[in-house]
C-alpha cells in the first residue's frame, strides 16, 4: 500500500473514532438529558399534587373558619338574649320590688287604722256599758 493511502486510512480511521466518540458522547448526553426532563416531570406532578392537597387543606380548614365563626356568631346573639332576658327580669323584679314596698306601706297603714279603730270602738264600748250600767243602777 502506498503511504499516503496509509496515511490517508489511518486520519478518516482516526476521524471515524472521533466521530464515533462524539456521538457516543451526544447519545449520553441525550439520555442524561432525558433522565433529567423524566424526573422533573415526575418533580413537576409530585408538586402539582402537593399543591392539590395543600388547597384540598386550604378549603377544609376555611369551612372550618366559617363553622367556627357562625358558632361564635350565634354564641355572641346567644349572650345578647340572655343579657337582654337578664335586664327584663331585673326590671320586672324592681317593679315587683316597688309593688311590694307600696303593698306593705299600705298593710300597715291598714294596721294602723285598725287598731286606731279597735281602741275607738273600745273606748265607745266602754262608755255605752258605763252608761248602761249608770242608768240601769239609777232605775
């Protein structure tokens, strides 16, 4: 063979193993690439999921919030009733209070006509039974 087809063999050779190298190279870096695009797709729906189940969360605990504001809302018109009932009562009890006072201020004047009467009717009683008895020892 001649030398320079020698020559010639040996660089498209050498070419060829380069050539062969890169695209070995290119493949690897296909398949790292590939890998990597597959894991952060698997990255991506593992993320979208928690961001699901955060917002599945989000929404039990906000109804919860509601739950629980309503409750405190009809807590709060609970106590207000019962606060409202509390100074109803109170007035009533003042007026019944009242009542009573005016009621006993009355028995005891009642009382104290009585007994001022009682002693009239005695005093009458007495003079009458007096003057029965004058008259009757006078006859």
């Amino acid at each position: 063979m001649d030398p320079e087809v020698k020559k010639l063999e040996k660089t498209l050779t050498k070419e060829q193993k380069g050539d062969a190298s890169l695209l070995s190279h290119a493949e690897k870096a296909v398949r790292n690439a590939e890998k990597a695009d597959t894991k952060a797709q698997k990255d991506v729906y593992k993320a979208e999921s928690t961001a699901g189940k955060a917002m599945k969360e989000e929404l039990k605990t906000a109804k919860k919030m509601n739950e629980a504001t309503h409750d405190h809302e009809v807590a709060v018109t609970g106590q207000r009733k019962a606060d409202q009932d509390v100074q109803l009562k109170q007035q009533h009890n003042q007026r019944l209070q009242a009542d009573l006072t005016q009621k006993k201020a009355e028995l005891e004047q009642v009382q104290r006509k009585k007994v001022t009467g009682d002693i009239a009717r005695n005093e009458r009683r007495s003079q009458v039974r007096k003057t029965s008895a004058g008259s009757s020892e006078s006859a």
